[in-house]
C-alpha cells in the first residue's frame, strides 16, 4: 500500500497532470520540485552504487 503511494507520486505521467483539488500553483511547483529532487537522488545512488561494484 505504501509503496503503491510512493510509486504513484513518482510516476512521471502524474507530475503535470492537472490537480484535481485546484491547490495554489505554488504548491503545485514545490511538489514538483520535490520530486525533481527525489529523482536526482536515487539518480546519484544508482550511480554511486555502479561505481562501486564496477571497482
């Protein structure tokens, strides 16, 4: 169930769909710029980890 949530706010096809509940843009843009950051995160890990096991 949780993970479910995770991967749905990951999903790229949901990052410029349009909100449902008409929040405020700018909440629109941080939740947007989070998962930006989410995904250069788990960018950097996988590339830390290639580099370690390739050593």
């Amino acid at each position: 169930m949780i993970l479910r949530k995770i991967l749905y706010y990951l999903d790229i096809r949901t990052l410029f769909r349009p909100d449902k509940n008409k929040r405020n843009s700018s909440v629109r843009f941080m939740n947007g710029m989070n998962r930006i950051s989410i995904f250069m995160f788990l960018f950097a890990v996988i590339v830390l980890l290639i580099r370690y096991l390739t050593r």
